[in-house]
C-alpha cells in the first residue's frame, strides 16, 4: 500500500497558484472544495478530459470558461468532431458527465489527454443506484495517458472500490482552513411544514440572509412551496428551484405549482429563497455574500437511494464567498446513518442485507417457478443491494462500500476556506479537529404562532404563549401576526398582564370575562356581555337564575339573583316544555335591550 504524499499549499488558495498540473496517476485528497482542481485542468497546457457526476456541474464551468466543449446526453457526435477539428483551439478542454465518457472516449484518442475524475467519492456513494456510469469510469480511465481522482471527501481503503485501492495518493496540506460549525435540528415528522415555517421567518425579516435549502427530492421542494403558498406566499419571483431541468420534473413543478413557477440554473439571478437538489451538492460554484447553508434530510422517506447527509462535505463550501460559510444549519429527520454508535454495528448490519440480497438472488437463479420470480424481481425494485442486469439479478457486492464510506464521511471532520480579506488575521489549522454537531433551536414547532402563519388553526392557549414569549423578546412581527388573527390576546395582555393570563390557564372564555370585569362599563353592560346571550337563545329558567347570581358575585353585587332580573336587560318568551315526566320552564331570548359598546 502506498504512503501517502503531502503537497503543501503554503499561504496559497487555489490550487493553480503553485501546481502546473495534478499529480499524473493519481488520488489526491484535496481537502476542502473550492480550491479551483477543475480550474487547474481547464487552464493549463495540456489537452485534458474532465469528467463529472452530473449536467448541472458542466454547465457551471461552461458559463465560466471559453474553448471548452461539454459532452452529456444530448451532445452530438457532429459537436464533438467539430470541437475536435477546430485547430485555433491549442489545448482540449472537455468536460463529460460519467454516462457519456465510454462515446466520447471512442471518438478521440485518449492516449493524447490527461482525464481528471473529478468529485470522485461519486464513484463510492453513488455505487448502489448508478452502476453503468460508475463502471464506464473504471472500464475507460486508464486507457488515457494518465489519470487524476480528485475528491474532498477520501475514500478509506477498506471501502474504496478495488480498481482504485493502490493508486498513489496525495493530499494538500492548507493552512489557511477552518473547521465548520453544524448546528442541527432533529425532528421526528412534519418536516416540509418545518421549512415553511422556517422560511416565513427569513420572508418576514425575523432571520437575516438568503437560505441555501440543499435537499435532494423535488417532490419535497414542491411540498414546502405548496405550504408557503397556502400561507400566501405565491410568488415564482422569491422561489428559485435548481434541480435536474430535465421533462419530468418540469412537467411536475408546473402542474404542482402552477405554469409561472421554472426550474433555473446557477448561473441565473439570485432570490430570496433557493433550494437545490442533488444536482449541485459537487462541484458548482454559488455566489452570494448573504448566503446560508441548510441542508435538509428526511431519513423517513426512501426517495433518495442514500442519505444527503452523507455529502456534506460536498455541499459545505458550495457558496464560495458567503461571509456565513463558516455555519452549516441541518434539519433532519432520523437516519439511518444515524441508527447506529459504531462502524463496527452499522458494517455488521450492512453485511446483514448484503446476505440477504444473495439469498434472494440464489433463490431467483435457481428456481423455474416464473411466479416466484416475477414476485422476487418486482420485490428487489428497490432493494439497492440488488441489480437486475439482462432480466437476470445480481448481488450489488458495490453496496458494501458505498455504504461504509458515506457512514464514514457522516463521522469525520468538514472544513471551509478561509477567505479572509487582506489584512484580516487567519486562523491556522495545525492538528486534525474533529467537528462537533452542536444542537440548534430554531423552534420549528407546527403549534402556536407558526402553525398560524401556516393558516392552520392553532390553540389560543399556545397563541397567548407565544404572544407573550415575542413580547418580552421585542419581536413585532410576531405580535402583530397574532393580534390581527386574535385582538382579544393583545387586550389582555395590555389590561390583565402576563401573569394573570397565566393564572387564567389561559382559556380564553375565562379571559374574555375577567376583561368585562375589569373593564369601565355600567354594571347592566357588563352583566350582558357575561351573559353571552343571544337572539334565539333558549335557556331553562333556573340555570339562568344560577348564572345571573354567579356573575353578580363575580362583579362584586351585592344581590340576590330571581329569574325576572333577566327582564332587566333582555326582551323574553317564557314557555314551557317537556322534559321526561317533568314541565321545565324555559326562556327564548327576543331582543337585548342594553347597548353592549356603551360606556361609562
């Protein structure tokens, strides 16, 4: 096994300020993203073919540099062979998405370029539902002239792929990088009305800068705008949506969301809120100065194939120059990474359904039963230990260390550049430091004020909580969502105080009447509004007489209550009605007679 070499970076930041080319057959560990390897390859002179996991990631790089063609899926041949004979272009420069490398590689001669497979990890983690593109890398690779894996995120040898186990590696040694705090939110459901909720907050100016939401469904997205609209926020122009442009999900975005609402690229101007797909988490280039990072990860949904929280390395530095780079926010439901405290219990489960899945493919090659098989099949759709290859199945043995290694990238350390500005003193990372999820509140709760603002109907109870908690933090906003929904909590926070709203549990009929009390009315005004009755109202003889005692009591009268003070303040019909084998006496109310706004 080969030792690992350093490269030392010095004071420099980018890759191309003290390297003409990357280290020739190669794995180099580059430590943090944003350090410009693709840069280097698409600048130097030499001819070089870069290869990457995704569309999204070309198209960046295209945006930022000339002479350089990309080949994905709807290139053509002609494009290709045309970029090939233009002979003003000295050095090639062709940037290739995995799946299309085996075409591309048959149109030139590889022995004339260099490759760079860049975001490497992808050849690990995306190893459980990407498998021809994974094996188009490795089947392609060393027919090049030489070749560089570049990756900030390394593979430990126990789980790196066997092609790739003892090519020399290099690391750079930086010294002007930081760790990255993550703070994280755990929560058990809800989580699309969560992010709405949190969004309001930054919409509402309760939260500053411009959130980043990485999260890799565009269902979820689609859910969380749907929120938000409801909410009355439907606007296309605060929303922007990065995720594959490809028909499917435009035709889901537009039949969800409505025809205004658009799939867009880096490259296109910023919004309020942006969310991103797994489209962007390697590679791309996002620029904004008031950009926020939160990744979002619902362990309860299989709509991923691997957990996003195994690319955080990946996505933190995504936003080069926000000067917030240095928090990562996650909001996540429980994972399955999460599930277990060793690698020694999660790799024993691993192996668990690593057997499991050769049981069922050992029974499906071995029986004629076409039922059985048909059933084996449909079953293992979804199963990404196993591969359907030429209506055969096959044990996917990739799995493994697919799954190994993004449990060990979830425990180890992440790291942004420090991009201080000249004059500003760096921090300097001497010793390897291990990064600490630190728990966060971002209170996120659907009750009380944010389920309000979801227009959902929330407790008075929690309302009056929440009233009372923004009061005292000075949070206007907030106060005036629920004084518009609930005026009655702001008059009795204003005339009875926090502490007798407490002792009132809260209840909001309670507090109504303690506000008649207290309040400067004539007592036949007061008498009627605690009263609370009604045109129409029907209500037997004797319980009123009990009420009417109750509320002289409450008012400090000095009286006893008969059934006729009712005429005092009402128009009535007196009748009589069956009840069992007993006449009951009840009383309809006509009219009230009393103006209930009068005042003293």
């Amino acid at each position: 096994m080969n030792t690992e070499i350093i490269i030392e970076a010095n004071d420099h930041k980018y890759l191309a300020e003290f390297l003409e080319d990357l280290p020739d057959n190669s794995f180099v560990n580059k430590v943090i993203t944003g350090c410009g390897n693709t840069f280097l390859a698409l600048t130097n002179k030499r001819n070089y073919v870069i290869t990457v996991p995704f569309i999204s990631l070309i198209r960046n790089k295209l945006h930022t540099h000339q002479n350089v063609l990309g080949v994905y899926g709807e290139t053509t041949d002609r494009e290709i062979l045309e970029y090939l004979n233009n002979t003003e272009i000295k050095f090639k420069k062709i940037l290739v998405t995995y799946d299309s490398l085996g075409r591309l590689t048959n149109m030139i001669n590889p022995s004339e370029y260099k490759i760079l497979i860049d975001e490497a990890h992808k050849l690990i983690d995306s190893a459980a539902f990407r498998t021809n593109a994974i094996e188009t890398v490795l089947e392609n690779f060393n027919k090049y002239s030489s070749y560089c894996f570049a990756t900030a995120t390394p593979v430990k040898d126990k789980y790196q792929l066997p092609e790739l186990v003892n090519i020399q590696k290099y690391k750079i040694n930086w010294n002007n990088i930081k760790p990255v705090n993550i703070e994280y939110c755990k929560y058990k459901d809800n989580l699309n009305k969560r992010i709405a909720v949190l969004i309001i907050k930054f919409l509402k100016e309760e939260l500053v800068g411009n959130p980043y939401f990485f999260i890799n469904s565009v269902t979820s997205i689609i859910q969380i705008i749907k929120e938000l609209k409801k909410a009355g926020y439907d606007n296309p122009e605060l929303f922007k949506i990065i995720c594959a442009n490809n028909k499917e999900n435009q035709i889901k975005v537009k039949k969800y969301l409505g025809e205004n609402y658009l799939i867009e690229f880096t490259t296109d101007p910023l919004k309020r809120i942006t969310f991103c797909t797994a489209t962007l988490f390697e590679g791309s280039d996002l620029f904004d100065l008031d950009g926020l990072t939160y990744v979002i990860t619902d362990g309860t949904k299989d709509h991923t194939k691997y957990d996003i929280l195994t690319t955080l390395p990946q996505i933190i530095g995504r936003l080069r120059d926000s000067k917030y780079r240095n928090n990562v926010y996650v909001i996540l439901s429980p994972s399955y990474y999460f599930s277990y405290t060793t690698v020694e219990e999660f790799e024993k489960e691993v192996r668990k359904q690593l057997k499991s899945a050769e049981n069922i493919v050992t029974t499906f090659n071995n029986t004629d039963d076409e039922m059985m098989r048909e059933t084996l099949k449909n079953g293992s759709s979804t199963n990404i230990y196993i591969l359907e290859r030429n209506e055969n199945l096959k044990v996917n043995s990739s799995v493994l260390h697919c799954e190994m290694h993004n449990y060990e990238a979830l425990h180890t350390q992440y790291y942004y550049r420090d991009y201080a500005e000249e004059g500003d003193s760096a921090t300097l990372l001497i010793n390897t430091i291990p990064h600490n999820f630190i728990k966060a509140n971002l209170e996120l709760e659907i009750e009380g004020l944010n389920k309000l603002r979801l227009s959902k109907k929330s407790s008075f109870k929690d309302l009056c909580i929440d009233y009372i908690k923004c009061k005292e933090e000075n949070i206007p906003t907030k106060t005036k969502d629920i004084e518009l929904e609930y005026p009655v909590i702001k008059e009795a926070y204003d005339k009875l105080g926090s502490k007798k709203m407490k002792a009132l549990k809260y209840i909001e009929s309670w507090i109504r009447d303690e506000l008649v009390v207290k309040g400067q009315l004539h007592d036949s005004v007061k008498i009627t509004k605690l009263l609370d009755l009604k045109v129409g109202d029907i209500i037997v003889r004797d319980f009123l007489k009990q009420k009417i005692q109750t509320i002289y009591d409450q008012l400090g009268i000095n009286k006893k209550s008969k059934a006729t003070d009712i005429n005092s303040w009402y128009t009535i019909k007196i009748f009589n009605k069956k009840i069992g084998k007993s006449v009951v006496a009840h009383i309809k109310i006509v009219t009230c007679n009393i103006n209930q706004k009068k005042e003293m």
